[in-house]
C-alpha cells in the first residue's frame, strides 16, 4: 500500500518502522520543522524525522499544511492512506480527503476518553485503571473520527507516563499494520468525550495541600517532563519518584512540613516518601544517598 506517514514524537516511530516492516511503501514523512534545541539553541529535527531520515525515506518539514502548494504536492503523491500519529499539526480537509481510503490516527488513549493533547499523562493523572491506542478515521474535528480498532492496557500504581508511552507506541505500531490489512467497518464514538490539555512546565508545581496519593499520581503521570518539582530553601528539588505512606498518630503536619529524618512529607491528606530526588543541576538521586550530603531537617515547609 502506497502510504505517507505523519508525524514529529518519539511516540510516531514504532509505527513507523512497522509499517515499513510491513512492505508498505511510504512515500513520503512529514514532521514538524527543525526546533531550537540545547545550550546552543541549534535547529533540531523532531525525533520522527532522524529515524524517518535513517530508514532512508523522504521528509517534508512544511510549516503549515494551509498552502495550497503544500495540498496539491500532498495530492500528486498518489497515496492510499496516510496514517498520523503525534505529528502536532492540524490536517484541513483538502490532506484528509485527499488518500483513497483517508487519513487513519493513532492516538493514545480509548476514545471518546482524553481527547486532545496529552491523552496519557491525563490517564494517570485522573487515576484511571486502563488506557489504550484507538485507531481512528481522521474527520475535521479534534480526534472526533470514527473508531477503528482499539485495544486496553492497564494502569498500576507504578504506571508512569514514561513507560505508557513506550508500551502504547508499541501496541500503536502493532495496531495500524492491523488496521492497514484488515480494513475494519469504522463505528462511531459513543458519547462522554473528556479532553487532555496541553501540558505547561507549570503544572510540575507540587502542591502540598492536596492528598498524598493525587500528588503521587502526578508524579507518574508527569516523569520525564515537565517533572514535578518544589522548593527547598530557595532551591528547585525535583521528585522523581514517590510512594505515599499513612499518617503515623498524633503527626499529621502541615502541608508541605517535612516530619522525620527520612523525608516524609505532610501532604493535605497522608504522607509522601520520596524515593529518587534530584536538585536543579545535579544528578538523580536515591532518597537516603541525597540527605546524606543535603539534609533537610523534621519541621522544614517545603513549597
């Protein structure tokens, strides 16, 4: 099959080369353009692009899909499909009616749940047993398409978005060669859409007021970025890892008050235990290796 693939993340890239695996031909991937990127703030390409460029195939960075240049260069491509997946850019109807059999999604949850931009972090966060990978029909609206296939994994309670992400990814690829092959009748989303915003560096705050196991859900939910941070005498304190311990009798604290020697932490319900920490510029720590060259003293407020 005659396909393009769309997309920038390191989430795209399973997919990708499964379908080249496949014996698909793509004939062309497109990415978001180059980004400054590091101390030297130098263009760097999506990570879709430098795996894209290593199987030797074709990218086309367009920073907008409005011209129409870029929708007729997308029409003489000929193509059977393109399949989308985090590409970050919004296709007009001109990119989607343009393949004979449209443009199929993979998305990383089960629609109509998390719509939107951070479908996985949004699973952890909101402490949801089970997420997946819908493959979609792509229509005009936000992740409003047709279901094709879809297929759960479980959330635990050590589930962190980084290793969703790579057990999604995987099951996205697997699921799109599928989709490819067996053509399955499209169904419509049934209702109750709830919708995943865009994350910002802000929502990392720790806030020490709400209940020690929604604070250990963010964690997860936020590892490896934004990260979900606090301040220690005047320093950034990143926690990258936590578990959430009960209150011991007659030692609630106030939120954000270290209470013992081991970093147990008061939050607005029950307490959090650090477990790996890191202070802004340093390495990654164990909990005990970290207090022993930086103590943080019972009584200290956090935040």
């Amino acid at each position: 099959m005659r396909l393009a693939f769309m997309g920038s993340a390191a989430f795209a890239a399973p997919a990708l080369a499964a379908l080249v695996a496949a014996g698909h031909e793509i004939a062309a991937v497109y990415c978001q353009q180059p980004r400054p990127a590091g101390r030297g703030q130098k263009p760097r390409p999506a990570p879709l692009h430098t795996r894209a460029a290593a199987l030797g195939l074709a990218v086309r960075t367009p920073a907008s899909l409005r011209d129409a240049t870029e929708a007729a260069a997308f029409a003489a491509l000929d193509l059977d499909a393109a399949v989308v997946a985090a590409y970050g850019l919004l296709l007009p109807p001109a990119f989607l009616n343009a393949p004979r059999r449209g443009c199929l999604n993979i998305h990383a949850s089960l629609l109509p749940r998390w719509r939107g931009a951070a479908p996985i972090q949004a699973a952890i966060l909101a402490g949801d047993a089970e997420t997946g990978v819908t493959i979609m029909q792509m229509t005009a609206g936000l992740d409003t398409g047709p279901i094709l296939l879809q297929e759960a994994v479980p959330i635990t309670e050590d589930t962190t978005a980084a290793a969703l992400h790579d057990t999604l990814a995987a099951l996205g690829a697997r699921l799109i060669v599928r989709a490819l092959a067996e053509n399955p009748p499209p169904r419509e989303q049934p209702a109750g859409a709830t919708y995943a915003a865009k994350l910002s560096r802000s929502d990392g705050v720790i806030d020490w007021t709400r209940p020690a196991h929604e604070i250990a859900r963010r964690i997860r939910a936020l590892n490896p970025w934004p990260g979900t941070f606090t301040r220690d005498r005047g320093k950034i304190l990143k926690i990258l890892a936590a578990r959430v311990v009960d209150h011991p009798p007659g030692r609630p604290g106030a939120a954000g008050e270290v209470i013992d020697e081991a970093l147990g932490i008061a939050c607005g319900e029950g307490w959090l235990r650090p477990l790996t920490v890191q202070l802004a510029g340093r390495g990654a720590l164990a909990t005990a290796d970290f207090l022993r060259g930086h103590p943080i003293p019972p009584g200290l407020r956090l935040g």
